[in-house]
C-alpha cells in the first residue's frame, strides 16, 4: 500500500497545505466509523446507511461547466447542456477550495473508472465527508489488492466538498452549487450540494469524452449476460427501468448504468450500482430490495424509524429520488468480471408520459439509430432540482447531460456496432399505457419483464407484426405472459380519437426535435422517424 507520505507529497503538489487528518482508501467499516461519529448518517436495521442530502436531492444540470481550455474546446458540443467556464474563474474557485480544506480532515479513495484494463481510467476522489467517500468506494472499480494500488498513478482528480457554496458575483457560477470539468488540468470540482450522484456523473462525462477518440462507444445503458453468452444493453435515462430490467436471476448482470463497447465488447465503468428505491418492491425487484438490507449499502434520503431502524422505502416525503449504493457484490447474479462480448440486443428504454408508444417494438437499423439520436423519453421526478412530475423530453443518446461531444459522434459508433455485429435492436416503453400521465397507468413491472425476456430469448425473431400507423414501428401480435389489448398501445385508451391526437402531437415533437441534428445525419436514418402529420 502507498505511504500516507507519498499521498502527502501528491496532494501537495495539486496545492492543498496545512491539512489536518488524511484518510486513505479506507475500507468500508472504517468510513462508516467515521460517518457515524461526524454525524453523517445512521445505521439502519440489518446494516445499510442512512444519509440526508439536504435540499439537493437530484442532479443540479444548470450548474455543471466544462473549462473552455485549448486542448479540447475545438472537441465540445457547446451549448445548452455544456456550458463553458473560463479558465480565470476556475483557478479563483479552485483556490478557493484548496483555502478551504486547509485544517481539515480529507478522504481519500484511489480507484479506476472502468473494469477493462485496456480502457480503464485511474481516478482520485477527495471528499470532506465520509460518506461521499464511501459512495465513491461503492460505485467506482476497486485495485484488487495492494500492490496495484501502490501502482496506481492518477489521472483524473475529483475534489467534492459539499459544505462549500461558491459566490455566484465572484466565481461565475449560477448559484452556489458548481460541477466543473477541466479536461486539460484532468480535475472536477464539486461543491454546494451532498447529492452524491455528482461524483459518478462527473466521471461518466470524462469517459464519454475520452473513449471516443479511441474508437470505444461510450454508453449510458445497463448490461447483463444469458446463459448462452449473448449480451444485452439497455439503454435509457434514470427512472425508465435500466437497473431494475438488467436485475433479472436468469442472466448475469455486467452493470445498471454506465459502459463501454470497444472491439472487444461491452465493459463496466463502474463497481457498483445507484439505484431508484423509492415504492420498491420486494416481489417486483427482490435482487435490488435486498441490497437495502445489507451492510455497505448507502441509503440516500431514505425515511427510517428511529426506534426500530427501520426504513420505509414508500415514503416520499423528503423525495421521489430516494437512492440505494451498493457495490456489485451485494448482487447474488453478476458477472465478476465486469466484462462481456459484443452485444446480440440493443434496448432502447423509454418511459413515455403520452402514452401512446408501444410497450414494445422491434426497430430496423435505421429507427434504432433514428430513436438513440432523439433519445425521448420522460424526466422521472426527483431525478433533477425542480422535477416534481414527468416531464416530455429529448435527451441526445439516452443521456445528453453526460455527452460532452456532438451526438453524431455516439451514434456513428453505434451504428457500426450495430452492422458490424448483426444487433437486434428493441424500443421498450416503460412508462404509460391507457392514457398520458394523470389518466393511464405506469406499464406493469411483470408485462415489461415478459416482453424484454421473449426478445432476448428470440421468441420474438419470427413472430407475426402489425405497423402502427403513426410511428411506423412494428408492434408484436402477441407474447406470451402479457395481454393482447396491452400490445398495442391504442387499444388500451377509452377515446380512441384521443390516443390519435396524442400519437400525431408526439409525432410532431419527434421531427422538431431532429431538425437539430438533419445536417449530419443519413436521409435514410432520417426518413425512419414517425410520419408526420
């Protein structure tokens, strides 16, 4: 194991003095030891940790930067979703973080982004909690013992003090939370907000920037492996079903959110899982509802029963983006290595508040690339500030928050996977089904789990199909453990005529939305989205 001297000397050199303790990679036990005494979450009944994320209990999108520097400013998709940040107000509020650290205890974990050694990422997370720094533990790739962690040089610094809200005047922030990359000086600053999703998300964008250009896609999917060795990846935001879905007994699971597909398949980022709780059910998801029960996991704004320690995973009422960390091995189902082969299905996951999608389709290579550019889908509430209810959007390849170059980029890759390897390609909706959000009901759990395992299996390969006729995609007749009426999606609304006027309202969102990326893309991609009306 590194001395805490060599530690010293690294830290020193990235400007921090004056320090008082400094906590090494310790091991789980020992962070909880610390949280406990520092008063930062309690111990529940069978061992998980309960945590409180104040106020922030979502992402905060409006408050992420990248640096607009030399090295890779000509790379960035600017705009809307990535927001440059001079070099002059980085420097002021990096200074300012290293002021602040001075007499105070640091945690430290050493570890890797990325489970395939010719891909993986060395990273060093600085937190001023001990319960951020368990998170980190919990979600990022661990050395497997002691001398690669001696080895372990760090590339990328993630400094997280939650306690430190910038001053929007003087740091050019938008308020006094602030996630700001800077790829040239490979750190990332976060402050001003406890919601610990920052710290992998932060990460997430360094690896959509960096594999790229090394010809590996870079996704924010599950992934899971049959018995027969075919891999699936499940692509979609948070709230539409990517880390239930790929929690299934019959396969092993890779990962519940962030990967990567290079030539030689579909690898982890991440050694853990940060998954939605919130109305959990341990019938419906028995996997993830007994990784709340278990020691090393973190629950995050989590309601629990001072007397008993028992947590009540129905109650919303400090959010609907309650959240569990665990690390994979919490996990009975999973593939150890973290690594598979090239993908045999491509799932697009979308939990459309209309609803007037179908709970399944199959999609030509041209839809699949035409909907993972568009990436529709609904914002779960919770899952970022001011988000109380679904909300209709569009988030380029299933999570343009986290895609720091264009779009084209992504989905040129995937489109060569796709022909390269013969993919089968799926749209899965998740989210509405006998009217929009408010009228009709969230698609069962046990319907959606029947539809995804008959395509994995390839019941679905030569069943008979009908066309919708305002989508244009192929909806199976039937599928065994799931209602015909349920298949398609208009013979389950009241009001027919109403259903005709949602589906040609979404339509129409579809092609407005893709006018931004027609300049770049094949007609014939483009001539695979909706009719238009």
């Amino acid at each position: 194991m590194k001395t805490k001297l060599i530690i010293w000397d690294q830290l020193i050199e990235k400007g921090f003095h004056n320090l008082n303790n400094l906590f090494y990679n310790l091991t789980t036990p020992a962070l909880y030891e610390q949280a406990i005494r520092r008063r930062e979450g309690l111990i529940a009944h069978l061992g998980p940790l309960v945590t409180r994320t104040g106020q922030h209990t979502g992402r905060s999108p409006n408050d992420k930067f990248i640096v607009k520097e030399p090295s890779s400013e000509n790379n960035i998709w600017w705009g809307k979703i990535n927001r440059p940040f001079d070099e002059e107000h980085f420097n002021k509020l990096y200074n300012k973080m290293l002021s602040y650290a001075e007499n105070k205890d640091l945690y430290v974990q050493d570890c890797f982004a990325g489970t395939d050694p010719n891909y993986r990422l060395p990273i060093r997370i600085i937190t001023e909690t001990a319960w951020h720094n368990l998170f980190a533990r919990n979600m990022f790739v661990l050395p497997k013992n002691n001398e690669e962690l001696k080895q372990h040089n760090p590339e990328y610094t993630v400094i997280d003090f939650p306690y430190l809200q910038a001053d929007v005047e003087e740091d050019g922030t938008n308020s006094p939370v602030f996630i700001v990359v800077h790829l040239g000086k490979k750190l990332v600053l976060i402050g001003g907000t406890s919601y610990a999703g920052e710290i992998k998300k932060s990460i997430f964008t360094v690896m959509n920037y960096l594999l790229p250009m090394k010809n590996v896609m870079a996704m924010h999917c599950s992934a899971n492996i049959g018995k027969d060795g075919d891999v699936a990846v499940l692509f979609g935001l948070s709230g539409t079903g990517k880390t239930t879905l790929s929690a299934d007994p019959n396969r092993r699971l890779i990962g519940d959110d962030e990967h990567g597909w290079s030539d030689d398949g579909v690898f982890n980022f991440e050694g853990g899982c940060y998954a939605k709780v919130i109305r959990l059910s341990k019938e419906a998801e028995p996997d993830i509802y007994e990784t709340t029960r278990k020691f090393g996991t973190i629950l995050e704004n989590v309601e629990m029963d001072i007397k008993t320690r028992h947590i009540d995973l129905f109650d919303d009422s400090l959010t609907e983006n309650t959240r569990a960390s665990y690390p994979l091995t919490h996990i009975k189902n999973i593939e150890p290595s973290g690594m598979g082969g090239n993908a045999k299905n491509i799932i697009m996951l979308t939990a459309d508040a209309f609803g007037v999608l179908p709970p399944i389709a199959k999609l030509t290579p041209e839809q699949a690339m035409y909907h993972f550019i568009s990436g529709y889908t609904a914002k779960v509430a919770g899952t970022e500030k001011g988000i109380t209810e679904p909300v209709a959007t569009f988030s380029a390849c299933f999570g343009a928050p986290f895609m720091p170059l264009h779009p084209s980029k992504y989905a040129k890759l995937l489109g060569e996977k796709i022909e390269r390897h013969n993919a089968n390609c799926w749209l899965i909706n998740t989210g509405w089904s006998g009217g929009p959000y408010g009228v009709g009901k969230r698609m069962k759990i046990q319907y959606t789990r029947a539809m995804l395992n008959a395509a994995l299996s390839g019941e679905l390969d030569d069943v008979e199909t009908q066309t919708d006729p305002f989508f244009g995609l192929r909806i199976p007749k039937n599928i065994n453990g799931v209602p015909a009426d349920v298949l398609n999606p208009r013979n389950t609304w009241e009001d027919k005529s109403k259903y005709d006027e949602a589906a040609k309202k979404l339509a129409n969102m579809f092609h407005e939305n893709f006018k931004e990326y027609e300049d770049g893309v094949d007609k014939n991609i483009i001539a695979a989205g909706p009719n238009k009306f």
